[in-house]
C-alpha cells in the first residue's frame, strides 16, 4: 500500500511538470547540461587550451541557427497562423450568409473589420444581412455585396470603390461622404438614404432608386443613370456632368436641383422644362 501511494504520488508530480512547459524545459536544461558537462569534464581539465575553439566553433554554428533557421520557422509559423485566421473569418461569413438575425449581422460585421486589419478588402458579402450595422470607415474595395441588405446601416467615409452592388438594399442607410467610384449597383435601393458628398465617379446606377434620397454636393460626374429614380431626391449642388442616360424627365421629379452642375445640353432642357427645381 505504501509502494502505491508513492507510485501515485510520483505520478502526480510528473504530471504538474508536463502540465507546465517553461518547468519542463528548464529540468530537460539541467539534465542535459549536467550529462554534458560531466562527460566533458576531463576535457576540461586536461585539454582546456584546445578543447575551447571547439566549443566557440560550435558556440556560433549556434547563433547562425537561431539567426537563420529559428527566425524563418517563426516568420513561416506566424504567417501560417495569420492564413488560417484569414481562413476562418471568411468560412464564419459564409455560415451566416442568408442568415437573418442580429446576431448574424454584428458576427459577420465583426469579420469584416478583422479582414481590414489583416488589408483583405475583396470580400465575398453576397446575400448577407447587415442591416442597423455600423460599418464606418471599413474598406471593402473591390468586393462582391450583390443583394445584400444594409438598410438603417451607418458607412460614413466606407470605401466602396469598384465594388459589386446590384440589387443591394441601402434604404435609409447613412452614407454621407461614401466611396463608390466605379461601383456597380444596378437596381441598387438608396432609397431615403443619405449620401451628401458620396462619391459615384463613374459608377453603374442603370434602375437604381433613389427616391427621396440626400445627395448634397454629391458626384456623380460620368454615371450611368438609364432608367434611375430621382423621384423627391434632393440633389442640391450635386455634380452630374458626363452622365450617360441621364434625362430631363428623370430630374424633373427630383426635389431640388439648385446650384446642381450639368452638361451644357442637359442644363438649357432643365432651365426651359423645370426652371423652377433649378431656382428652388
């Protein structure tokens, strides 16, 4: 019995040593240096003046090691580690697209700003719901939100250049100061949403529908605009110069065009057809 409770009590005390890693390393230490050096004792003490080099050679075949090897198994570990982050953040977006919560929202949100810390901005957001998100300043250049919901959600200064945005709900969304250069959004809903000083240089808004809409001092300089809906939109000092389809009867339905900038053709059919949206 007294065998056992010994046994045991070794047992116990091998296995708080394994449980802590920097203990286990520093006894490994002690036991190899004292095998080590009590082998190489005699060494020492009868051929020190020659043994030394051999212990200084082996001393910086060391230090190259660590250098070179232990700095490029770290560096690859590390950027091993930072992939398989990258990895998960994508695969946890992909388990709560279509998801409607807002729990799905916020969690896929929260993977978005992670993937910008890490400068990947091409995300894949179709059909997710964002909706009441805070998505402020996030960088999403290049991504692909092709019907995703992001009504009531806040992208003030979000960097929406050349991004993929048709059939996308933005109702009521503030977007004040947006980039969305070169964005497609066809069929796009920016209904009631705010857009002052958003930025659509060249952006594809065929159909979109920006009934009520705040589009201040917005530009939207060279957009396709067939077909888009300016019903009660304001578009006070809004630049709309070298906009392909643009037409009269769209902007005879909008709330203001005061100080708006327009090609020339386009300005003499305003100011004959709807001179009052022009002097509002």
């Amino acid at each position: 019995m007294a065998l056992k409770n010994r046994i045991d009590k070794l047992k116990e005390v091998f296995n708080n040593v394994i449980e802590k890693p920097l203990l286990t390393s520093t006894l490994v230490l002690i036991l190899v240096a004292v095998i080590v050096i009590g082998l190489s004792l005699r060494y020492y003490i009868s051929d020190f003046d020659n043994f030394i080099p051999q212990i200084l050679a082996e001393a910086h075949g060391m230090i190259f090691d660590i250098a070179v090897i232990g700095i490029l198994i770290f560096w690859l570990n590390q950027n091993g580690e930072i992939r398989q982050r990258i990895r998960t953040y994508r695969d946890e977006i992909d388990d709560f697209r279509l998801w409607e919560s807002e729990e799905a929202a916020f969690r896929t949100v929260g993977n978005i700003k992670r993937l910008n810390r890490h400068r990947i901005y091409e995300i894949n957001l179709v059909n997710c719901f964002l909706t009441r998100t805070n998505l402020n300043y996030v960088n999403l250049k290049g991504s692909n939100l092709n019907s995703a919901n992001l009504s009531q959600a806040s992208l003030i200064e979000a960097n929406l250049e050349n991004t993929r945005l048709n059939q996308t709900n933005l109702e009521n969304s503030n977007l004040n100061q947006i980039n969305l250069k070169a964005a497609y959004a066809s069929g796009a809903n920016f209904k009631d949403a705010f857009l002052i000083k958003a930025q659509f240089d060249g952006a594809f808004l065929i159909k979109a529908n920006f009934n009520n809409a705040y589009l201040m001092e917005a530009n939207l300089q060279n957009c396709y605009l067939m077909g888009a809906d300016f019903e009660n939109a304001s578009l006070y000092k809004a630049d709309l110069r070298g906009a392909k389809g643009l037409t009269v009867e769209q902007l005879s339905r909008a709330k203001t065009l005061y100080l708006a900038k327009f090609d020339d053709d386009i300005l003499e059919q305003v100011k004959t057809s709807i001179p009052e949206l022009v002097g509002a």
